[in-house]
C-alpha cells in the first residue's frame, strides 16, 4: 500500500499532497470480503428466499450482486469515489422509474391517483413529504398521506425507519447515496462534457430552504402535503393525481414544468445537480442531519492550494472558497465524493468527527463507504433486480406487466 506523499509544485512553491487513498490488491481484497458477504444477504433476501427463486429472478440477483461489488472494489482500490458513485446512483433511479409504474398499474390498476385510491391507503409514502408531516404528527397525532402506516408497498413506517437509518448513518449523504430521485438530475448533469452556464448565483441555494420553511408550514396549517399537491418534480414520473379539474392540470403543468427545467434542462446546462441544490426542501431538511453522525468531508487547509477545483466541482454548490479557508464543506453537501476526486493534492477527505484529519484519512473513508455502499445496496438492489425482470418481461411478452 503505497500511503507516502507525493510532492508536487504549486503556486506556493512544492508542497507536500496527502496521502494516497488507494490500497494494494491484496488489501483491497481483504477490505471488501466483508461486503460480498453483507451484500449477499441484502440482494438475495437470505439461502431460503433465493431458493425458491426462478431462474431467471436468480441470475438477475447473482448479476446485480456481482456488479455492486465489483463497483465497491474499484472504489478501494483505486481511491476514487464520485464517478463509480455516480454509475449506481444513476442505475438506481432509472431502475425506480422502470419498476415503479409497473408495480402502480399490477397493485391498484391505473398510475393516476383517484380519491378513491388515497382513500384505502393505496398510495406509496414518498420520502419527499417527510418534513411536512411532523409537525401534524406531534399536534394533531394524525398522518398527513393517503398510505399505509404499515402495511404495502413502501408503507409509512418502512420508509420512516429508512430515513432515520440512512440520516444517523450518513446524513445528507441520502442524496448522493440512497434518493432514487437524485439519481435523474445527477445522470442529466453528466451528460454534457462542459457546462454551458458556467456559474449559478449562490443567493439561489437560500430557496431550498425558503420553500422547506414554506411548506412546513403551510402542511401544517391546512393537514395537508402541499409540496406533493404543488411543487414536486418527480410527480412526473411517478404518479399524479387524475386530471378532473382546471385546479388539478394547473398543478400538473407545475409539476411538468419543474421536471423538465430543473431535472432535465439546467442540470444539462450547468453540470450542476440542480433540483437538490436550487428547490428540494427535503434536501435542505437533510442538510441538519449532518450535524447527527460521525462523517464529513474536511479540508487541510496546510495541503489545500486554492485551486479552486472542489469549487468548480461541486454539483450541489456546496463548497464555496469562503468553506474552504475554514477547512469544511457547507452543511449542504451530500458527501458524494467529486470534490475528494477533483484535488490535485487530496487536501480534501472524509473525515471523522472527533478525530484528528490527517489521522487515518484511508480509515475514514472505508468507515463512510461501508454505510453508504450498504444503505444504497439495501435501497436500490432490490430496484435493479426488478429493473432486469421488466426488462426482460418485455423482451419476451411485449409488456413490461
């Protein structure tokens, strides 16, 4: 393992960079034996559950287990993050879209929500409303979502356990890691080569936080998700409401519109992640998760050369040259790794609260990879298997049913 620093000119004059963050094969090996075990259980369901696997549902599960690990291998080894990241996070949200619909149209028989539908419960909790219901929860002791608490497909409780899993583990790093949404405007970001819009006024990174204050409140005062009934993207590609009044396509016409700019158009223009950075109130509520675990990305600011490329870099606008003097990302990172990629002079890492940086920075980041790989394994496995599945439903019956 080769962890002695490399020397390298700068403006400054030769500094010394940090430490490599890759490890032999061998290491690398005895690193991730681990998570082919760990995994294996996750995608598999256990022996039994495989068991009484079809064929076909077998090799769909053994392929997407062998790909997530050589995916995690590839990260150890070659101390790269963001871009091996980036190709599962992808896969993961166009595997939601390819299996999400079909399960609406086999489980309830139509895509479009009925009042009838919210009535017996039949509608999936979308982590999206997260924010808006608890204050409802803690006054009135109600649930403001046609779901189920506990029963069906991503049933209230499920999706509540999930996200306080993945914040305590992870914070912010749901939205690198585990939001099968984030996945849409991070796979439009990197279509282009190079950004058309080469900067974004950060004054606009103050909305996700001015619309998350907006409709807490407003979910509050009328019992009812507004941000699901008004603002949401992803209504899109999920499921709407059946268009029955002049109220109902004016909100699909905003949810269209949103979709197409913010997930679609700007992400191509700028590079940037823009539905996270520039709208999502769920992203800004992640931000305060954060502060409730253990990682985060840190500068050494005695390495760092202000370069300016984990500026640059950043997709969510979430490190600024200002963070950078102070050795921090901004509370809105998502920990997705690109800045870590992008220096020249690893000066930038993950990093262990409580410790010191450049105590152990190869340590740290095999600490963070293990919960974030596992959390997107156990999110997104189960997606990608179902994806193959549809996928070659269609291939031999014509329908994705």
């Amino acid at each position: 393992m080769n962890t002695a620093p490399s020397v390298a000119s700068s403006p400054a004059g030769c500094r010394l960079a940090g430490p490599s963050l890759s490890f032999s094969w061998l290491a690398s090996i005895a690193v991730c034996l681990p998570m082919l075990l760990l995994t294996a259980l996750l995608v598999s369901g256990g022996p039994e559950h495989m068991a009484r696997m079809a064929p076909v549902e077998k090799f769909a599960t053994l392929g997407v287990w062998a790909v997530l690990n050589v995916a995690f291998f590839a990260m150890i080894r070659t101390g790269r993050t963001d871009r091996i990241r980036a190709g599962l996070f992808i896969a993961m949200a166009l595997s939601f879209v390819l299996t999400f619909m079909p399960n609406l149209l086999e489980v309830r028989g139509n895509i479009a929500l009925t009042a009838g539908d919210a009535i017996d419960g039949k509608t999936p909790f979308c982590h999206m409303v997260i924010p808006s219901i608890l204050i409802p929860a803690a006054l009135k002791k109600t649930i403001i979502f046609p779901g189920s608490l506990v029963e069906g497909f991503a049933s209230i409780g499920t999706m509540l356990v999930i996200w306080i899993t993945v914040s305590l583990a992870i914070g912010r790093g749901w939205c690198s890691w585990v939001c099968f949404y984030g996945g849409l405007d991070e796979a439009c970001s990197r279509i282009a080569r190079k950004p058309f819009l080469k900067s974004i006024d950060r004054r606009w990174t103050y909305v996700p936080l001015a619309v998350l204050i907006a409709v807490v409140l407003t979910s509050a005062a009328t019992l009812s998700p507004t941000y699901c009934e008004w603002l949401c993207p992803f209504k899109s590609v999920t499921e709407f409401e059946a268009i029955t009044s002049v109220k109902i396509l004016f909100q699909t016409i905003i949810f269209a519109g949103l979709f197409v700019g913010l997930v679609i158009v700007l992400p191509l223009l700028t590079k940037k992640r823009t539905q996270c950075a520039l709208l999502c109130p769920m992203g800004a509520f992640q931000g305060w998760t954060n502060f409730a675990n253990l990682h985060r990305i840190a500068i050494d600011t005695d390495v760092c050369t202000r370069c300016g490329l984990c500026v640059k870099s950043c997709p969510t606008l979430s490190i600024t040259p200002e963070s950078v003097a102070e050795g921090r990302a901004l509370s809105t990172c998502t920990k997705c790794g690109r800045c870590i990629d992008a220096c020249p002079k690893k000066a930038i890492g993950y990093h262990l609260r409580g410790t010191r940086f450049r105590a152990s920075p190869r340590l740290a980041r095999v600490l963070f990879l293990y919960p974030a790989m596992l959390l997107l394994v156990a999110m997104g496995s189960g997606m990608m298997v179902g994806a193959i599945l549809r996928l070659v439903k269609l291939a031999t019956t014509g329908s994705l049913l």
